[in-house]
C-alpha cells in the first residue's frame, strides 16, 4: 500500500517534469512564430496549451484523492502541497506562451515586433527557455542549488523588460500606438513567465528544505 502511496507522488513529479517540457516548447515557437510571423507555428501553440491545462487538472485530482486516502504529512505533506502551487505556476506559464503566439496570429501576415527591438525579444525567449529548462532540472533532481540560481536569469529578463520601455518611451518611436501595445504586452508576458518559473524554483527549495528560499544557506 505504501509503495503505491509513493508510486502516486512519484507520478506527481513526473507530470510536472512533463509540464516544464511542454511550456518549453510553448515559448520557443510563440516566439519563433512572433519573431517571423508564423501563423501556422502560432495556431500550434495555442492548440496544445489544452494539453497543459490537462495534465494539470490531473494533478489537481491527483493530489485530491492523496490527500482525502492517504492524510500525506511532513515530507510528503510539503510534496502534494508544493506540487499544486507549481502545477498552477506551470499551468500559467502555458497560458502566457498561448499570449504571446496570439499577438502572432492577431498581426499576420505582418509580425508584430519592429525591427529595432527584434534581438531583445529573441534574447527575452532564450532566457524563458533558460529559466523553464533549469526549473525542469530542479523538479526532477529536487536540486537546490539550481533552483537558487534561476534569481540571476530573472533578474536578466528584467534587465530586458525595461530596455523596450526605454525604447517605447523614446521620442524616435515611429510605429505609432498599437505596436507600442503590442510590445508592452508581449515585455510583459515574458517577464511573467520568468516570475513564474522562479516561483517553482522556490517551491523547490520549500519542497527539500521546508524554508523559503531567503532562509536558506547554501554556501
């Protein structure tokens, strides 16, 4: 009964490693399909978040009947618990990856990104790969010191954030307003997906250490 019991949580962990992978995929070709108007590769995106939200809702049912069956505590409590709040977190990455391909297809043929800001929204995309490949890494491994370092990538999507305000905000903006909206949503789903896979990160370190990640010493 108890290997079952485990076999359950384990199962946990292998569906949120499975979420990492599809958000990956999310917001590597949303912004492929933003970068080069690609509606076909835009319309993918938004067709498979319905899997991500279906592997979460098994989550939620998983944890549900763990939770009513087994009555989970200490080590096992904090892994039901950490596992919804990062399946939410995933589920939400998901959702702003869909954000970003439907600017996509809402400018087709047209791409929705001018010219001069092209290498910081690539850049803003490597760096939400890098985050969501390293927050899988951590999910699986329960490695600590990995989830700590996904602050310095956040902290580099920031950085990015406000240099395209810096540019919206300049007197040479000549794109007029609805790029200028465009661009300010987009910055802005790809500095919530960042937040949101620092969140993971943190349950991570809640998940092994039972302390959130500001009162871990990992020196």
């Amino acid at each position: 009964m108890r290997d079952a019991y485990h076999d359950e949580l384990d199962a946990l962990t292998e569906q949120l490693v499975e979420m990492t992978r599809l958000v990956r995929s999310a917001i590597s070709r949303a912004t492929t399909a933003l970068l080069d108007a690609d509606l076909h590769l835009a319309e993918s995106v938004i067709s498979q978040d319905e899997e991500v939200n279906r592997i979460f809702a098994e989550i939620e049912t998983s944890i549900f009947e763990l939770m009513a069956r087994q009555q989970p505590v200490a080590v096992d409590l904090r892994m039901v618990i950490a596992a919804l709040r990062m399946g939410t977190d995933l589920e939400r990455m998901g959702d702003l990856a869909e954000h970003v391909a439907k600017v996509a297809r809402l400018r087709h043929p047209e791409s929705a990104i001018p010219p001069e800001i092209r290498d910081t929204i690539l850049e803003m995309g490597q760096i939400a790969e890098r985050l969501i490949t390293k927050t899988g890494s951590c999910i699986a491994s329960r490695d600590v010191d990995t989830a700590m370092e996904l602050e310095a990538d956040d902290d580099a999507m920031d950085k990015l954030h406000r240099r395209l305000f810096k540019v919206l905000m300049a007197k040479d903006w000549k794109y007029g307003v609805e790029p200028a909206i465009d661009v300010t949503l987009i910055g802005r789903y790809y500095e919530r997906y960042a937040d949101h896979a620092v969140r993971v990160a943190h349950d991570v370190v809640y998940l092994v250490t039972g302390s959130r990640p500001q009162d871990v010493n990992t020196v």
